[in-house]
C-alpha cells in the first residue's frame, strides 16, 4: 500500500509542472500554465503560431489583452502554494517511521484535495470578475479560461489518494482493536462436571 501511495502522491507532484490552465482566444490556443508558474507568477509564454504573435504586435487592442493576463501585477497564488506544500509534506509523513506520523499524510493528501478544489473556484471567480470583465468590451478578443487536464488529473489521483488512505487507517485501526481484545485469553480453563 505504501508504493501505491507514494506514486499517486509522486504522479500529483509531477503533475504540479504541467497545464493546469489554458488561455484561449477566438478558440486559438494562447497560453498554457502550469501550476509552479501560477503559484510563483512567473512570465506566461505565448503558445501561438508567429501569425497570431505578429497580429498581437501590430493590433493595441490585443497587445493590451496579452498585457492584462500576463501583467507585472500577477501575485503568487498561495492556494497552489499550500498544494505544494501539502503535497510535500504527504509524501514524506508516508515514509516516517511512526505509524502515528504516516495518518498525518491522509491529513495532508486532504488538505491537498481541498487546497485545490479552493484554487479552482477561486481562479474562475477571480477569472469572471477581472480579466474577462476588462476584456468583454474589447471588440475580436474573445478570450476564454479552460482547466487543463493535469488540474483534473492531480483532482482525481488525490480522491483516490485520500480514499486509500482513509480505508488504510480503518483497517489499522480494525487490527489493533482485534489485537487488544482477544476474547481467547480471558478463558479459564473449568473443570468438566463427569455425568
């Protein structure tokens, strides 16, 4: 079970530097971030032929479009932040030597799941309110926010994640009790009564 673990946990760490968000415009493919760039504010790349590079260079309207996504004003996400950090801390409770430590890695893998459902609302709402209300009013820019399946994938190996590890600590937990009580040592022996 603890190779099992350990690889979901390994594959969701991986999946922290691949998409997670797509940026598309007029259904082109604008940008690709990965969770380390939104977490960090790093530079966005444009992931675009050169035609559309060369259309954002001459037209205002679209350079200010590329402008307000991938501004200076970007601040780090914290709720990726503490994904990576919860992701971390999960992995290596996994190998800690005290079975009491190893149930702090279902607490973390939670808080993981949880820390990023909250970035998913979070950057949708945060999506609606402020770039695409800036945008809307921008004639031919029709920008639009698409999660990338690494979000979806990293969602799904921590369900299962959290899922292993809470039916782990439920039958640890089964075990030590059944360890504890064992009816056979409170017998006595009594003496058969002859007929």
């Amino acid at each position: 079970m603890l190779y099992i673990k350990s690889s979901l946990l390994g594959a969701c760490l991986i999946l922290f530097f691949l998409p997670f968000v797509e940026i598309k415009c007029n259904e082109e493919n604008l940008v690709n971030a990965s969770a380390m760039e939104l977490a960090f504010a790093r530079p966005l790349k444009l992931n675009t032929p050169e035609m559309l590079e060369q259309y954002l260079g001459e037209d205002s309207e679209m350079s200010e479009a590329m402008n307000a996504i991938n501004s200076d004003k970007r601040k780090p996400d914290v709720l990726l932040i503490v994904y990576l950090v919860c992701l971390l801390t999960g992995i290596s409770l996994l190998f800690a030597p005290r079975p009491k430590l190893q149930t702090g890695s279902a607490v973390a893998s939670l808080l993981a799941l949880l820390t990023l459902i909250g970035f998913y609302f979070v950057y949708k709402k945060g999506w609606e309110d402020n770039v695409s209300g800036e945008l809307g009013a921008i004639p031919m820019v029709n920008l639009s926010l698409h999660f990338g399946w690494a979000l979806w994938l990293s969602l799904l190996l921590l369900i299962a994640t959290v899922a292993i590890q809470v039916m782990t600590y439920i039958s640890e937990r089964k075990d030590r009790q059944l360890e504890v009580y064992n009816p056979d040592e409170f017998v006595k022996d009594e003496p058969q009564e002859e007929i």
